[in-house]
C-alpha cells in the first residue's frame, strides 16, 4: 500500500491519498495539487508528488 500527503510538499493541508499502487496515488494526488492548490499537471508537480510517496504504515 502506498501513501502521500500534502504536508510532504510543504503545504498546510490535511489531504492525503493511499492506494495500492503508486500510479493510483499519483492520479488522486496530481488531480487535489491541481484543484486544491492551483498546481499545474505535468512532470514537474508529477516529479514532486513521486518523490514523495511513501509506504502507508
């Protein structure tokens, strides 16, 4: 099971998404960067969102 959250980027905001694979994780957390926090899609936001995936506990 993978897992991100948003205070990974620096950001105030309690969003998190977890899944079982990182390109699952990657989808919800791209689509909440770009709602959310008015972050363009791409693979900068992609890049920063992966590098911060980790192992849900």
């Amino acid at each position: 099971m993978k897992r991100f959250e948003c205070r990974s980027l620096g950001q105030e905001c309690p969003f998190s998404a977890q899944a079982e694979t990182e390109e699952e994780v990657l989808a919800k957390a791209e689509e909440h960067a770009a709602s959310a926090h008015n972050m363009q899609r791409g693979e900068e936001t992609r890049a920063k969102i992966r590098a911060n995936i980790r192992e849900a506990q």
